[in-house]
C-alpha cells in the first residue's frame, strides 16, 4: 500500500518570499531521506532542503527563479509501505533537519562585545550547535573600515556555506581568525577599535534559524560532468595560486559551485556568472576551466624553473644534494628526451586523458602472419603485426571521423587525410615516425616503410618531415609484456592506440573453451572530443578488423 505525502518547507528562521536557485528532482526520480530537494538562496547565504521522507516524485512544485516560504509544498512524493518514511507532520520546524538558515540572522546574535581601551570583540555567534565549522574564507584585515552587516568571515560544514556578518563598525585592529580554521560558536573573529553596535533585535534568534544542518547526500544534485576533477588538477594548481579570497567570498554562488571551484582551484571572482542575477553556476565554473585549458599560456610563469623539463610549472622544481644519502652518477638527457619530455609534459596537464582497455582475437590474423612473412622474408623483408594494426587503424578512422581529428579552439577540424604514427624506441630516446596515407597503402608496401624508418629512427638519420602530420598514433611496446597501460595523447591529435604483448589464452566459443592469442589495446582519448561510448565502439571496430583481416580489403 502507498500513500501521497507533500514534502514541504521547514522553518527557515522566519524568512520569507526566497528565491529558488536550483531544483534537483523531476517527476518519477526517487529520493531518499535527506536527499537534496532544491536550493534556497538569501542575500548572504544559500541553503539546501533536505527530504524527510522517502519515496517516488510524483509532482515538483517548486520552480527554479520561483520563490519559496515556510509551510511551502516543494514536492508530492509516494510513499511505499516499505518506505521508512516519516508522518507528513515531521514537516514541522526541527533543529536537527532545519536548512542552512540564511546568516542574516546571526546578525540576531549579541552585538559586540566591548573590550578594553575602546575596542570592541566580535565574535562567532549561534551556529545550531554546530563545532569545529570550517572557515573558507576570510574577507578582512587588520586596517579596514567595516560597517555593520560587512561580512567576515565564510563559514563551511560539508552540506552548506555561511558568512559571518560584522555586528558592529569601526576599525579592524585584530583578526583572530584564518583560513583552514575551525570555529564554533563564542570563538573570537575580530577586534574593532571605535566600535559602534548594531541594534541588537529585542529576542535573540532560536537555534533552528543559523543552524547550517543541510542534507547529506550533496551527491544527490546532479552530477557535474566528471570533466574536470581528476583530469584538471595540475591546471587547477596553477589557477588556485592566484585566487583572491576576498573575492571568491563575495562571488555569487551557492554551496556546491564554491565546493567544486575550491576542488579545481578555480577564483570565482574572474567567473562570470551566467545564472539567474549573475548567479556563478557549475556550468560558468566549467566554461572558465575549459578557457584556461585551451590558454595554456595564461598560466605558463614568466620562466620555468631550472631543471624541472617542463614548461608549465606551477611550483619550483626541488632540489636535493642526492651525494649526501649515497653514491650518484649525473648522466645528461638526450636532446631528444629534452624535447620530447616537454611535449609529454603539456600534452598531459593540458588533455583531459581517459583510457578504455580491450582485447582482440588475433589468432587468424598471426597464422596469416607467418605465411606470408615466409615469403617475404625471402626478399628481406619481415612483416610485423604493426603493419596489420596501421592498415587497420587506417580504415577504423574512415569509419569514426572524429578520432582522425584535432581541436582548433571551439571547432574540431576532421582531416581527409590518414597519416598513422608509430612510437619507435631508440637509443636515444622515443621518435614517432609517420606512415603517410596508410589508408592507401597494402600491407606490403607499410611493411616496407616500417622497417625503412625504424631503420633512420635508431641510427639517428630521420628528417622533419618524416615525423610530421600524423593524424593519429600508435604505441606498440611488441613482444615486451604487459596487460595494458595509458599512453599520452600526442598534441594536437585527439587519440593514441597503445599495444602490449599478445597471449594465449582460454575464449569460450559457445561449446568449450579454446586456447586464442589475445592481443590488449590501450586506446587513451581527449574527452574534450571524444566520450567512452564512442571510444568503445572505434576499439571494437578496431578489434573485428583484426580479428578477420579479410575485413581490411572490402
């Protein structure tokens, strides 16, 4: 048996008439107890209404840009007869489920404490009981003139952000607080000098009205697209290095939008916010960390630092006397490792890598192998399985236009052209000569190329030109080992095929298990360009070609 129960809004400390900034729940979408429903925002704080009941949304009455107040129905949900729900009444004003009250009412709290020699203490006023709140931000120092309602300082728990406002005016002689700190209620901020209070209204605020009780699941809203956090981070270094707090704490944003700015380092004060009253959304944050990624130069420092090979620094490289733990030897790096480890260096910070791994059956491919390479070799000339995966990866780019293509700031240019690159390993270090239009080239004649610029590649002899205009790359470590691994995308192509050695191994065939020879392939992409499904589609294209070689000549 189920039931209909509206989900309404809690006390909210007596504000009324407040705008709705983000909805999180559509019609048919379950939520939990707790769950994030929608996110109300003041002049000086947002908040999140959590769910106190759980069930089926069956209608959502709150709208975002609408406004919102107490007793307000925000959404009917279903309840089934499983569901650990509460009774419609556990709507009613609770501290422990109350939203993050707006921190216009900490201007409730007692007005500043007078101190000795004129100065007056102010100091963190109720929080719902809270302890050992995180401060954020820190918008003061000693030397300004604040007036009443300024704010102070931004707190943070893990559901709700808060500012702090100054409950009198004057000169700020002492700041007691930083950011990284943690404060509770009574915790001394600021000392001002010439102090005037504020009118401290005649009944202090309940607990319920600053208590920052948000809810739980913050991971309820909708997911961000995952662009952006493992993937950024070295651009998000260089970016947080230059965040102006004070700025950030006055940027118009709620909880989860300073949350994500904080993950990738982003100052939301250089964001412009494209929401409702210039509201910074996650939308805006992505948008500004797409800009700096596409601008590498905007964050390159005036000179890297010694030593480090790597043009995008954001930290001095450190620097250790190794002699004093034990013997060393200093050995100077080639000049093609000079080269090729700055390239590696911004081709990673700047690409957004992800790697889909896989494997194919190449056990007919190789019988043909060796056929034909006994009769070849009688020419001198030997035939890998490189030359089999270049011709395949050839005609699998004719089939998927977009990996045979590169970024060009907010246009993707789709080349008529297939130029496949193969990572050659030298004495000297790694070259990637190219085999031009190997999409009209039989295996023979790349067989033929593969060991001619191999041949330049070890001895040194290679020209410009031939490691020029690859449109797209293959990493081959042959008959070495291992099961798979993540190549770098070589800039300013969008994808890279790594290749480990093949094995035998058990592949059910529908009636008994039979032994294959499995070959692993890497495939490392810009998700800027490309997204896994795709990726999973050209690997899989990739490996049938491979599997029946005679797909190559249709």
């Amino acid at each position: 048996m189920s039931n209909l129960i509206e989900l309404k809004v809690p006390d909210i400390g007596g504000h009324s008439n407040v705008d709705i900034i983000e909805v999180f729940i559509a019609p048919g979408q379950t939520v939990s107890v707790d769950d994030s429903l929608i996110t109300l925002e003041t002049d000086k704080a947002t908040m999140e209404v959590p769910a106190e009941a759980a069930g089926v949304v069956k209608e959502v009455k709150a709208v975002v840009g609408g406004k919102i107040s107490e007793g307000d129905v925000i959404a009917i949900i279903e309840v089934g007869a499983a569901a650990s729900a509460p009774a419609p009444a556990a709507a009613a004003p609770a501290p422990a489920a109350a939203p993050a009250a707006a921190p216009a009412p900490v201007a409730a709290a007692p007005a500043a404490a007078p101190a000795a020699s004129g100065r007056s203490e102010i100091r963190v006023p109720d929080i719902g009981g809270h302890n050992g709140v995180d401060v954020i931000e820190v918008t003061v120092k000693v030397g300004d003139q604040i007036a009443v309602d300024d704010s102070l300082i931004t707190l943070e728990t893990d559901k709700a952000t808060m500012e702090v406002p100054a409950t009198a005016a004057g000169k700020v002689v002492e700041v007691k607080i930083k950011v990284g700190d943690k404060v509770s209620e009574g915790d001394l901020i600021v000392v001002v000098e010439g102090a005037v209070a504020a009118s401290a209204p005649a009944a202090a605020a309940p607990a319920p009205v600053a208590a920052p009780a948000a809810p739980a699941p913050v991971a309820a809203a909708p997911a961000a697209a995952p662009v952006v956090a493992p993937v950024v981070a070295p651009v998000a270094a260089a970016v947080s290095a230059a965040i102006d707090e004070i700025a950030f704490s006055k940027a118009h944003a709620g909880p989860s939008v300073r949350r994500l700015a904080r993950e990738l380092g982003v100052d939301l004060g250089k964001v412009k916010g494209n929401g409702r009253k210039g509201r910074v959304t996650e939308d805006d944050v992505k948008a500004f960390v797409k800009g700096v990624m596409q601008n590498p130069a905007a964050l390159a420092p005036a000179a890297a630092p010694a030593g480090s090979g790597v043009g995008l620094d954001l930290l001095p490289w450190p620097k250790v006397d190794f002699a004093k733990f034990g013997p060393i030897e200093t050995k100077p790096l080639s000049r093609i490792q000079k080269i090729s480890g700055a390239n590696l260096s911004r081709n990673w910070v700047m690409i957004p890598h992800v790697t889909f791994n896989d494997e194919c059956d190449i056990t007919e491919l190789e019988d043909f192998r060796k056929t034909v390479g006994k009769e070849w070799e009688k020419s001198g000339l030997k035939i890998s399985p490189l030359a089999f995966i270049i011709k395949a990866a050839a005609e699998a780019l004719k089939a998927f236009p977009n990996f045979n293509s590169s970024l060009d700031g907010d246009n993707l240019v789709l080349k008529q052209y297939y130029h496949i690159g193969f990572a050659a390993d030298t004495p000297n270090g790694l070259v990637v000569p190219v085999i031009k239009d190997a999409d009209k080239k039989g295996l023979r004649q790349i067989a033929q190329e593969l060991t001619d610029l191999s041949k330049l590649a070890r001895e040194g002899k290679l020209k410009p030109t031939d490691m020029q205009g690859a449109t797209f790359t293959i990493s081959s470590l042959g008959g070495i080992g291992g099961t798979s691994f993540t190549p770098i995308v070589n800039a300013p192509e969008v994808a890279i095929l790594g290749v480990c050695k093949s094995q035998i191994k058990p592949v059910w065939n529908g009636k008994e298990f039979a032994p294959r020879l499995m070959c692993p392939l890497s495939l490392s992409f810009d998700h800027r360009v490309i997204d896994g499904a795709a990726a999973a589609r050209f690997t899989v294209h990739l490996g049938k070609l491979l599997t029946d070689v005679r797909r190559l000549i249709l």
